[in-house]
C-alpha cells in the first residue's frame, strides 16, 4: 500500500448564478482554477448543475455546484460565506470573488479534509492472488478528488473485467490476469494524480510493505521531526518539469491541447505525450527560456 496525505480540504456548496455586470464572466458555466504546488496552493471549480426559471431579473437562470479547495493544509474557511468570500478575494484570481460575490447561496457549506491518493498494489502478490477476487475502482486505487479521476477508472477497469471475461479464460486464473491489467490502468491515473502532489511542502508518504510493516515519510522544515524527508522520485521529477512546460506550450499549440485533453479524459494514455513531436517541442521552449533566447514564454 502506499499513500500520499498532501493536506487537501474542500469547502462545497451550491447556488444560484446571478448576473455580475460582466458579459464574459456570466458566460462561464464551467470553469476553475487549479491548484499548483509549491507556489499556488488553493483551486476553485464551479459546474452546471441545472436550469431554472427565475422571476429574479438577475438571476442567470443556472443552479451550479462550487468547490473552494486547497492543498498542504491551506483551509479555507467554512463559518460564515462572508469569510469565505473573503478568504478567495485574498487568495485567487479576481474573477471567482466576482463570479461567488454574485452567487446565491441555496446550501450550508459542507467541509472535507480527508482527501489522499492511496493505492493497493495488489498485481504484486502474482500467482498469490486469491483467487476469484477482483478489485474495482476505489478498492484498488483512491485518488484525490481534485483530480476527477475516479469514476473513469472504475469504468475503465470494469470495461477491462468485461475484456477478460470475453476471452474465456479459465476461472481459476481470471483475478491474475484481470488483477494485472487493472493496475495498469491504476498506474497511468496515478502518474497523474500524484505527479503535483509530490511537489507539495507538507507532503506526508506512507508505505506497507506485504509484511505489514510501515514506514512513514514527512516533509518538514521542523528540524525536530521524528519522520525522514520523503525524497521525490527521478521520474516524478522529470514529470513536474515536463507538465509545467506542455501547460506553457498547450497555450500555443492546438494539437497540443488537443493531445492534452485526451489524456485528461483518459481517451489515452499520459505517455501518448512523450511521442517525439511534442517532447522535442517542449525541450525546445524549455531551453530557450532557459538561455533566454525568447520572450515567447515570459
């Protein structure tokens, strides 16, 4: 088992979308700020949720669903919406304080603060796998929620188990064999699940080996602290720098974005990414602003 605690919490609630005086902002039905480790550790999403007929003249006729989040234990406040309001003038881009200063509130806000990533590695107990046992979705692997990722992973997985059973394998050997290829489908949604969330500065890693013995990581600036520094994987490290600039270039690049979107939706895999033509284009804006040969990317 291992798990990543990177401090995420959520304040949820739902509204009514009034008119902001501002033609762009009233035209955002789906939108939201993520967050991004080290530096910009609060998000905010708002999606549709349905229609309404309103006698209101404000009213934009929408009913949507908001979430106000963080990462390494930055909270925001869930006392009062006023305090709230005032915590994302503070914290995020103008436009979501104007967008939520314009909201009706028509719920309590709801707080959470138990979101991490967690997965089993189960493929690794091999032939020793129990047999006619399978796992699906979240009893396999759970991901932070800031990511939208778990449905599609349990769909993908169950999609898989349907695979395998197609195949006619014999009974005895379909939870190795489904097992296997399930967790694949884990690791890609784990690479970028946790890819920003190694970079958090309160990030606490722990590992359960198959004996059952635990070990605990902690990053800290607290000398005094009794866990090891959890040391961040070469890969990951190499993941960070190459999200970074593909965001950078997606901006620029339709095909890009396209490709982008496609891994984001789980429509391919996040290695379909590496293939030459993108890899070379994002070395190349990184080197050029690295030597400063361009301002295409300030």
């Amino acid at each position: 088992t291992e798990q990543l605690h990177i401090g995420t919490g959520y304040v949820s609630f739902v509204g009514e979308r009034l008119k902001t005086g501002n033609s762009t902002l009233d035209s955002i039905h789906v939108g939201g700020n993520a967050a991004h480790a080290p530096n910009h550790n609060k998000g905010f999403l708002t999606t549709p949720i349905r229609q309404i007929k309103s006698s209101d003249p404000n009213s934009l006729g929408l009913i949507s669903n908001f979430a106000v989040y963080c990462v390494n234990s930055e909270y925001p406040p869930n006392d009062s919406y006023e305090n709230l309001l005032e915590w994302i003038k503070e914290h995020l881009p103008i436009d979501y304080y104007l967008i939520l200063k314009s909201t009706k509130l028509l719920s309590p806000l709801l707080p959470y603060r138990r979101a991490f990533d967690d997965r089993n590695h189960f493929e690794l107990l091999r032939q020793q796998c129990p047999r006619n046992y399978v796992l699906v979705g979240d009893s396999m692997c759970v991901f932070n929620p800031k990511n939208g990722q778990g449905m599609t992973h349990a769909c993908r997985q169950a999609q898989q188990l349907n695979e395998v059973f197609k195949e006619k394998y014999q009974l005895k050997d379909i939870s190795f064999i489904y097992n296997r290829r399930a967790a694949s489908i884990s690791e890609e949604c784990w690479l970028g699940s946790t890819t920003n969330d190694w970079a958090v500065p309160t990030l606490k890693v722990i590992n359960i080996d198959k004996y059952g013995t635990m070990k605990i990581y902690q990053r800290s600036e607290d000398s005094t602290s009794i866990y090891p520094q959890p040391k961040t994987p070469l890969f990951m490290q190499f993941l960070q720098w190459y999200t970074y600039w593909l965001i950078k270039c997606a901006a620029q690049s339709g095909e890009l974005t396209t490709a982008f979107i496609h891994v984001v939706f789980q429509e391919k895999s996040p290695y379909s990414l590496l293939q030459p033509k993108f890899f070379l284009k994002i070395l190349y804006a990184s080197l050029t602003n690295y030597f400063n040969l361009t301002k295409f990317f300030d």
